[in-house]
C-alpha cells in the first residue's frame, strides 16, 4: 500500500511539473509576440484601398494612378500607426520594447525594396506592373513579420503575396482588380480576425 501511494504522488508531481513546464513554455511565447498588430486599423486601411481602387480606375501611364495609390499608402501608413499606438496602450504593450523591433526589422526590410522597385518600374516606364510588385513586397512584409505575431497576421501576409503573385500572371489592365482584392478585401478579412480574436 505504501508502495502504491508512493507511486501515486510520483505521478502526481510529474503531472505537476509537465503542467508547470508547459505554463512557462506558453508565457514565455506569448512575451516573445508583437501582439499590438491593430486588426481594426488594417481592416480600415482595407476600406480605404477599395475606395481608391474605385476612383484610381485600372493601372494606367502617367502620374494620376499613382499618385491617387501613394495619397493612399500615406494614408494607410498613418491609419497604421496610430491604430498601433492606441492598441499598444490598451493591451499594456511598448512599442519601443524587443517583441516591437523585431516585428520591424522582420517587417521594414520588403516594404523598403517595394519603394526601391516602385521607383525603378516607373523611371523604366513600367507602372502598369506596379500592383504585383506592391502586392508581393507588402505580402512578404506582413507575413514575415506575422511570424512574430498572432497567426491571423501572418495568414494574411501570405494571401496577399499570392495575390501579387497572381496580378504578375494575369493582364496588366486587372491591376487595379487585384489591388482591392489584396489590399482590401483581403486586409479587411485579415483585420475582422486579428480584431475578433486578439483584442482590437
């Protein structure tokens, strides 16, 4: 009988422990995530894609069309920040700290070489491939960096990469198609989740 109860608490204590373990393991990940991602803020930088792919039209020469989808990335970017700022200081996150530059420097690299491309195809006169090139640079950021985040993140990264990719192998007169369908609906969808699920 002594031998028996005696085998009882080892169990007891292992389970404990596995417990424990298992307890700091999942701590220890969720402190190491970006969880400031604003879902309602993408989903409203969505809106704002769709409304400019309305007025831009489809991807066409000359400075209108990109101009109308630069106003717009400006726009996104601010909506971006501050939806972060304001979703950081309700879940208690710093932006300055480690989980935040490491979602950045998984995230600034690819948006860097979207500018950097941008720039290149329109001095070669090659705006009208623009939408593949900022789907599939924005995709790789927000997927990258999403591995450092909630998994909704890093699920809508790879939609929108494969919609860039699409947009490369499709007419170049569906740009614009594919730009609210990337941009918009699919950040829209990608937001609801991240929103839903994680706290704003």
């Amino acid at each position: 009988m002594a031998a028996l109860m005696e085998r009882i608490r080892a169990t007891a204590f292992h389970e404990h422990a596995a417990d424990n373990l298992r307890f700091i393991r999942d701590t220890m990940a969720r402190a190491g995530r970006f969880g400031a991602v604003p879902g309602w803020g993408a989903a409203a930088m969505g809106v704002t894609a769709l409304v400019t792919a309305l007025v831009a039209g489809p991807p066409r020469a000359g400075t209108t069309w990109l101009a109308w989808w630069l106003g717009d990335a400006a726009l996104a970017v601010a909506i971006g920040v501050v939806a972060m700022a304001r979703k950081a200081r309700r879940i208690d996150s710093s932006l300055a700290g480690a989980p935040a530059r490491q979602f950045a420097l998984a995230f600034v690299p690819a948006v860097l070489a979207g500018a950097v491309l941008t720039a290149v195809f329109v001095e070669n006169g090659l705006t009208l491939h623009l939408p593949g090139v900022w789907l599939v640079t924005y995709g790789a950021a927000v997927s990258s960096a999403g591995a450092l985040s909630e998994r909704p993140v890093r699920i809508t990264g790879i939609a929108i990469f494969a919609i860039g990719v699409l947009a490369f192998l499709c007419p170049v007169s569906w740009g614009t198609a594919f730009m609210a369908l990337g941009f918009g609906v699919t950040q829209i969808a990608g937001g609801i989740a991240i929103g839903r699920a994680h706290h704003g």
